[in-house]
C-alpha cells in the first residue's frame, strides 16, 4: 500500500477531514490533498509528524512495512503483530467491541 493510501485510511479512521489535519500539523489545507492524491510527498520532518500523530511507524506511512507498531529493536510476537494489524482496520464501535470481549474472557479465565 502506498504513502497516499495509508495517510486517507489513517485521517478516515481518525475522523478527520484534509483541513483539520493540516491544522494539527500546522500545514496549508492543500498540502494533505497534495499528498492524498500524489502530487506532493512531505519533507522529513513532515513525515515524522505524521507517524507521531497517528502513532504508527514512518515505515508504515511509507509501505516499507505492513506493521504500524514500533518494535524498538525487539521482535514482536507474530500473533501480536497480526493482531494489531487487524485492530487496526476496524472502527471505534469494533474496537470497543473488542476491548470489551478481552475483558469478558480475563474474566472468565480468572474465575474458572
């Protein structure tokens, strides 16, 4: 997936329009346009704020990698990866859902 892709499904998964995340990052309101639809690729620094803001890696941003999570020099679990990276796709309901169903089975888990 490419660097446009994955900042439209970032911004969308936030609720976000194009000018309300050029605000947060102090940007023209036709710079996230520009970089949504190719036109532009941000600087550096840019790209930083970015995987800051949405927490994920600048090698996700840039499709180097498929895992948004920082590994800090550790390897990360398979399963734990693959599970954030479904986490990911889904909407706030789905998450809570989710977050939910965990809690519902270290109950039961703990008093069985």
């Amino acid at each position: 997936m490419n660097f446009n892709v994955r900042l439209k499904q970032l911004r969308l998964k936030n609720k976000l329009t194009q000018g309300e995340l050029a605000d947060i990052l102090g940007l023209k309101p036709t710079a996230i346009s520009n970089y949504e639809s190719e036109r532009n690729e941000p600087s550096f620094d840019k790209l930083i704020a970015l995987s800051k803001y949405f927490d994920v890696t600048c090698d996700y941003l840039l499709g180097v990698s498929d895992s948004y999570l920082p590994v800090g020099g550790e390897v990360l679990d398979k399963d734990i990866v693959e599970f954030f990276d479904l986490y990911q796709q889904l909407n706030p309901d789905s998450v809570n859902e989710i977050k939910n169903y965990a809690k519902y089975l270290i109950y039961k888990q703990e008093n069985n």
